[in-house]
C-alpha cells in the first residue's frame, strides 16, 4: 500500500467510505485493550498508547443495572483513542510521512499522540479562537499546528494542503476511525457477558455511536450477541442535526459548555439517522442547563468528566422520565471525555452554586 | 468497629503505624483493577471508581525491556486512588461520618472523590496558595475546603479539628492507603508475569514506594517471586530529605515544577530508606530543567503526564548512564499523574521552546 492510495471519500459521490469484512471471525487475544479485538480489526496493530479496557461501574446514584463506562481513562482522555490507534496505524501501514487531522478538541489531541508515538508527523488544523491550553498541548505531543481564521476553514485547509506521502485522517470521514471506535461494543461485551439492553451516547460527528452500530452489527452477525442494543444519541442546542432530521427543527443558542459536540454538518448523518432508527433508539437534546446539572451530579459521585460526557446523564434522566427506558433496563452511559483538561471552568460552573 | 477506635499514629510513640498480616495468601478474582487482589487487602471492597488495571506499555524512545506503567490513567488521574480506595474503603467499615485530609494537589483530589462516592464527607484542608483550578475540583467533588495560611498550618488544622464519628485519614501517616498502593506491585507480577529487575518511582511522602515495598515483600513471602525488584526512589530539589540521607545535604532552590513531590518531612522517611537500601536500590535527584527536558520527552511520546512523574525518565537516563541500571535489565517507570491537570502551563515549559 502506498499514500497516494488512500481514499479519504468516495471519488464518485464524494460520500464517506464504508469498511466491510468478510467472513469475520472473532478471536480474542490475550493482549489488554483495544487490540484483544485484533482478529476483528482491518490493520495491524503498529502502534499502541494503552487504549481500551476501560473500566464499566455500576452507577448507583442514577438507579440499579446502570452503568458508566469511563471511556475518558484512555491515554489522552477521550474514547477517540480507539479510532486514532487504528486509523494511525493503518496510516503507518500505507507508509505515509504525515497525517492531516483538523479539530481543536479531543480528536486533535488524540491523532497527535498516536501520530507522534507511531513516528509519522503530524498536521492539525485548528481555530485561532480555539483554547490555548489544547494549542500547546497539541503541539507538546509533537504535531505541527496551524491557525485558521474559523472551523470551517480549518478543514478545508486540512483537505488542500495534503502533500506527497502525506494523507488526510479526518475523523468524520475516517472508515478505520470507525473500526477503531467500534470495539467499544466487543469491550461492552467483553465485560457484561452480554449486550444491554440500551446504550446512551453524545453525538456530534458520530464517530462513537457509528462505531458501536457497526460493533454490535458484527457480533450480531456472528451470533454473538441476540439484538443490537438501543443506541440513543445525545445532541446540544445549536448542533442537532441528527435530532432534527429525527424531530424537526429545533431553534436554540448554540452550547457555551458541551464544546465536544460542536460539529454542524457532519457527513455521515444519514448514517446516524439508521443507527439510531434501526436499533430501536432516538435522537435526545439537552440544553446547556440540563448539562450543567447532570456534570455537578457526575463530578459528585466522583466522576471527573467533561460536560459534553455529562449529557449522557441528562438524557437518561429524560428518558426514564418519559418511559423510552424502563428502570429494568440494563443501560450503559458512555462518559467519554476527561473533565481533567477542564479544571480552569469548572469554578464558575459548578462551585459558585455549591452553597459555602 | 466505630469511628473513635480509629489510629492515624502510634499513640505510646506517636510514629506511622503498619498493618501486618498473618496467613496471608493470594487468590485472583474475576474482578477488573485493584479489588482483583482483595484477599491480599485487609479491607472490604465497599467502594470503587474504576481503579487499577492501567496499562503498561513498552516504551521504545528508550530502549528495550523499559516500560511505562500509566498510574495517570487511574480515575482522578493520579496513583493515590489505588490509596483512597482501601483508606475510604476502610473508613466506610468503621462506620465514619467524615474524613479528614491535608493536600493541595492529587490526594486532595482522589480522597474528595472516592469519600463523595461512599456517601461520606471529606474535608480537606489546602494551603490558600493551592492552585484555583485543583481547589475548584475538589470542591465540586463535594468536599468541604478549608484553606489554611500555610502547608503546615493545613495538617495542624486538618487534625485538631477532627470530630465525632469523624477520622484524620492523611495519607502521609494512613497505613490503609499503602495496603492500597501495595497493589501495584501485585499487578506488575500479573501483568509480567514475573518481577521486573528494577522499579523507578517519584518520592514525596513515600506511598507508592513503600506500598511496592509492602507489595513486593509480601509476593516474596509467598513465595511468588525470587526477590524484591531494587526501587529507585526520586526526589526533586528541595524536598529531598530521603536523597539527604543516602548522599549527604544537597542544597538547591526548591523545585518550582514537581510540585507533587512537595513533601517537607515525611513521617516514614526511615521506612523509605530501609526500603531503597534493603532492594539494593538508590534515591536519585533531578534538577527542574532536568525534569523539563523529560516531560518534552514523555510528551513528544504521547504520554500525557505532569511534570513530577517526568522525573522518572530522567532519573532513569541517569541510572543508565552510571550504569546503576544496565541495558539489559527490565525496568519499570511508574508515570503518577495525570498532564491534564496542567494544559495551563505546558505553553510556559514547553511549546515555547519548540521551534516554530
């Protein structure tokens, strides 16, 4: 395989690509983490930061058979881990010198760890406005940064300034991003023994909820498992297009505070739009202080996440609320970004409003 | 057993306390992280958060037969929750209201945390100075902050103010909090499958020293390893009281970058020093701008640490260097806490020192 091989996108429609396995089989290694999957994982495993096997605790403060799945202890904090540890070593694989990535949050961390770790360099995209401290530790973690005057920019920059042996890993689109983050539904497997009955998940390009359809539909097809579990997708004001397409228009301020789910057209919505019908799910919105009140009660029960983790909690409490889950159901939360990179708001959030 | 039954120190000598245990032997359970290894715990398993089983990786940026162990991938970010587990654990069987501890920094954190989700309540004492972010945490993790004017004055105040059904629960005296640490070492041997040849970790007040002494120790006694890996111990400057000991005064600024190993006198220093002398190990001091020229390092691998845990890596290139470590040896570097508490100031120490 070489670089100028990779596809980032379909060269006909311009759609995102799609990995389909055939004949899978599912052997687990005795290896700790993401690659225990490696019989089901289109790459080598070149390149590993000690992502997966994260812990799942029952979470007593919100009811029996929940619980919380604390994907934000991977190495750099975010479940996007799993995608970056495939997407970059199958990079590795096509022999490239760089991978382009544009975002200014998790994922932008995440490639550039694995880039870095994996000996290749490195080139996020980011927005001027976005948050000095991720800026300097995406660069620390080795990867070169540039500016762009908005978000948007951002990713057509990413696209055009691809070079030779150079290609473009942009999460969104990434089909090996996608085997990367779909082994959170072997782990899920892994650990409970069998699937719950309904999982809870932010959504914002829907690399996670992508994933966990894609993982689930393998393991059903294997007859590992009986049905895909309910897989609800959790939006914030502003950025709902999913739940839109599922609940009409919704008007709203754009999110102040669930800043990892600020994605306004991702392209694989009509993807996110079957995940979510066909396993019986829903699209959920929460507004900004519904997820203030979920990640105080989440920081409470010593849980250290970020507030677009805490949605999940808000959801869950929705949808007991409104009976889409019953409090028999077995229901996973994915809390999946650490609120350690968020220390410096949590005062004006959180601690104002605890009474002294 | 009730609350006032409860020692924090020998009340004839007034020094640290030890738990010994008789008849111990080992039986692995089915369980995920540290609880793994209750029957080697001599507490009730009543709380957990997702502790333990990090991962350790191989770290080939230096060299063969080194490995990382990522104790910053524990749930508050830091080592101290394999500690807090079994201390809150331990204060939850005794039936306690509260527990009270003195630190500005990661235990503050990890005691707020595991306490909060017992149900019981924590109140910590801090210097004012501590950092607002870290204050914040533990505020929003729903303990009671109390800020003293000093370091000194936050113990003096933490213990007298000790109450009815009420525990000092410092972790600088707690003899629970090393039955917690001891687990590392546990979970090194299962995760190896052997011992390794030698140890590397930070030295502040000696808890994960000591509890990879007590581990190790307690592994040989069963007779499940031949010998206790030699422990290097590493201090920074200005609070190097174990380094003093073995080498004679050394005087220097104070670090103004470790501050996690900030610990003036630590009430076990001569426990510390029988278990460096007695594992054939040694203490080791590295400068600030030794501490910083590794965090570049441990960064620019991926690895997403604070500068104290940084300390490791140069304490090992010094090992390898006065070949106290040879290239043959397998050494683990114990990486502590977690670099997301500090975005803020990887800009400072780092990224400007990074060509542009």
């Amino acid at each position: 395989m070489e670089a100028n091989s990779w596809l980032w996108r379909c060269p006909r429609c311009g759609g995102p690509l799609d990995i389909v396995i055939d004949g899978l089989r599912l052997t687990l290694s005795e290896r700790r983490g993401l690659w225990r999957f490696a019989s089901a994982i289109p790459a080598k495993p070149l390149v590993s930061l000690g992502e997966g096997s994260t812990p799942l605790v029952e979470a007593k403060f919100l009811g029996d058979n929940v619980y919380l799945k604390l994907e934000y202890l991977n190495p750099t904090g975010s479940f996007k881990d799993r995608g970056s540890a495939v997407a970059v070593s199958k990079a590795l694989e096509f022999g490239v010198k760089a991978v382009v990535e544009d975002s200014s949050g998790n994922t932008g961390i995440s490639i550039s760890a694995y880039a870095s770790a994996a000996g290749i360099r490195a080139r996020i995209y980011v927005p001027k406005d976005a948050p000095e401290g991720k800026k300097s530790l995406i660069r620390a973690l080795g990867a070169d940064l540039v500016e762009a005057p908005t978000r948007a920019d951002a990713y057509r920059m990413a696209v055009e300034s691809v070079g030779e042996n150079e290609v473009y890993i942009g999460h969104l689109w990434n089909p090996w991003f996608l085997q990367g983050t779909k082994t959170l539904a072997y782990e899920l497997l892994d650990q409970m023994g069998h699937a719950p009955d309904a999982v809870i998940v932010p959504v914002a390009s829907g690399t996670l909820l992508l994933g966990l359809y894609i993982g689930f539909g393998e393991l059903l097809s294997m007859g590992l498992i009986k049905r895909i579990p309910k897989l609800f997708a959790v939006q914030a004001q502003g950025y709902a297009r999913l739940y839109e397409e599922l609940h009409g228009t919704y008007k709203a301020e754009p999110t102040k505070i669930a800043d990892a789910l600020r994605v306004s057209d991702p392209p694989r919505l009509s993807q996110m739009v079957n995940a979510v019908k066909s396993s019986n799910g829903d699209a959920v919105l929460v507004t900004d202080d519904e997820i203030v009140r979920a990640w105080r009660q989440a920081l409470k029960g010593g849980f250290i996440i970020e507030p677009s983790s805490a949605t999940v909690i808000s959801a869950f409490w929705k949808l007991i609320d409104n009976k889409q889950i019953s409090k028999d159901d077995e229901v996973v939360l994915i809390l999946t970004g650490s609120g350690l990179k968020y220390i410096d708001i949590i005062g004006k959030y959180i601690v104002e409003n605890i009474p002294r």
